[in-house]
C-alpha cells in the first residue's frame, strides 16, 4: 500500500489537461464537459467486463451457499456501498443481513464527513471482526484511489478468515497492488476537478455495483425475464408494481391479480407458480423451497 503522502502519481490524483479552463467555462460548456468526461465510466466498465463478471460469479456461488457480501470503504466509496446494500432489500426482498455496507466512521458518517477515519488500517480489521466475517462470505473493498488503510486492513482481516476478496479502485494494479480474488480496476482517468474522487470514480463505483448486486441476485432466482419477482410489497407504489408484474406477465385483470397476490401472502414469485403451476400456495411454497427459489425450476416440477 502506498504512503499517505506520496499520493499525487495516482491516475486518480493527477490533474486533467481537458479541464484546465474549469473556472472560465460558461454553465453550457461545463455541462458538455462534465457530459464527455462522464462517457469515460461507461469505456471503463466495458474494459473490466470479464473482471466484473468474475465478480459477479464468485459472489453469487457464495450467497448460494449461504454465504453473505459486504461492502467496505470510507467517505464517498463507502457510502456508494451503503447506498447498494440499502438497496437489495425492497427491490429483491433479501434480509437485510445478505448485503451489509460497512463505512469507516460508522451510520454518522453517511452524513457528515469522516475521512479521517479511513487511515486506521486496525477499524478495518475491527469491523470485519465485529460483523463475525467468515470463509463462506465475499467482502469487497472499495477505494477510488486504491490507497486507503481502513479498506486494506479489513481486507487483509477477511482473507485470514478465509473469504473472498474482491478489489475495486480507479487505479491501475501497477500504482497500487492488493491481494484479492478479484481485482477490478475501474480506470476513468483524472477528474475534472483535480482529486474529487466523488466525480467520475463515484459513478462509475456506483454503475459496477448495480451490476453486481443485480447480476448476482438474477443468478439467485430473483428475476424472472426481467421483472423483479421478489420485490418486497411493503408500501403503495410497490404494491401496484407487484400486481402490475402479474398483470403483464399472466394477462389478468387488475381484481384477479390483486386475489392472487394476497393469496400468495404478497409474494410476487409464489403468485406467478400457483398461477402457472395451478397449485395452491403451501404447495407452491415447497415447490420453491426444493428448487432454491428459482421459479423456473420449480415450474418445472409442478
């Protein structure tokens, strides 16, 4: 890991020759600037693809197993990992246990900055101890400029324990290594202001994320073509997406749809089996359990 105070070789500190004239530029011409620099995230994701899907494999085999992901970082990374394991739960129906954020500094730290914290390699390690972190989770750390303490000792933590590793930085392996399963290296290049990692390195930690979390949970039986099949019903607006999954999916009405779900107990999947599969719920509950929750599967047996 690199010294604190020898950081400005990084791709993530170094300064942008397209940006020398930020403070000159009209509103439009920041926009357009922003807007071109931006396009780098998607060139970058594309240049990881087969890292990402590495990723993605090794995360969803060990969930499958009954294994857990977390997501570790300080400031803005490790609150775009908060914000995705915030996520999982009302879109896929997941216990919030499954996809934990862990942020240096702790839930205050969402709202007002901490970074200091980021430099104590022993809170990494602490927390990967204090989440009781075992050979059968993944942890993923998280830092734009590759270098931060905090991510390197919780890493280091979970490998003596056994997990799986994945890196995520906007640096190249050559400016900072780290030892990992995976290492995935998101390069988008210098920001437009100088060492703002919450810029281009932000968005694009945040568009590997959604993939991640969502590829895994699709190769776990949570999609079904591309309808969320397990969001969790718990308000109004989610409830109408619910019967409206139903509606397209099974051609039903809005009355007989809102039947099935509340016969289904607001289980979007189970609701889908009992309809396709004509079976009641408890059986349709089973069908599931036997086939690890994949609808396709348990259509098949019924």
């Amino acid at each position: 890991m690199e010294n604190s105070t020898s950081r400005g070789h990084l791709l993530t500190e170094q300064n942008n020759p397209r940006s020398q004239t930020l403070d000159q530029l009209s509103a439009a011409e920041l926009v357009d600037l922003f807007n071109a620099e931006d396009a780098r995230t998607l060139e970058a994701i594309a240049a990881a693809r087969l890292d990402l899907a590495a990723a993605i494999d090794l995360t969803a085999a060990a969930l499958a197993a009954g294994g857990r992901l977390f997501y570790v970082g300080a400031g803005t990374s490790g609150r775009l990992g908060v914000l995705d394991a915030a996520e999982c739960p009302p879109t896929f129906c997941t216990p919030p246990e499954l996809v934990q954020g862990i942020l240096a500094g702790g839930a205050g730290a969402m709202f007002k900055s901490s970074e200091a914290l980021e430099d104590r390699a022993e809170d990494g390690a602490a927390a990967i101890a204090d989440h009781g972190i075992t050979a059968q989770d993944v942890v993923v750390g998280i830092t734009a400029g590759g270098t931060t303490p905090y991510v390197h000792g919780a890493l280091g933590a979970a490998r003596s324990q056994g997990a799986k590793t994945i890196f995520l930085a906007c640096v190249p392996a050559e400016q900072v290594p780290c030892e990992a399963d995976v290492n995935l290296r998101l390069l988008v290049g210098p920001e437009i202001l100088a060492g703002s990692t919450r810029l281009k390195a932000g968005t694009v930690t945040k568009l590997a994320l959604n993939i991640l979390s969502t590829a895994v949970m699709v190769k776990l039986g949570k999609v079904y073509g591309n309808r969320m099949i397990d969001v969790a019903v718990t308000n109004t607006k989610l409830r109408d997406r619910a019967l409206r999954i139903l509606q397209d999916l099974t051609e039903l009405d809005r009355p007989a749809a809102e039947t099935l779900l509340d016969a289904s107990g607001q289980w979007v999947k189970l609701a889908l089996l009992m309809h396709w599969g004509n079976v009641d719920a408890e059986r349709g509950r089973h069908l599931l359990a036997a086939h690890d929750n994949h609808l396709r599967n348990a259509l098949a047996a019924a």
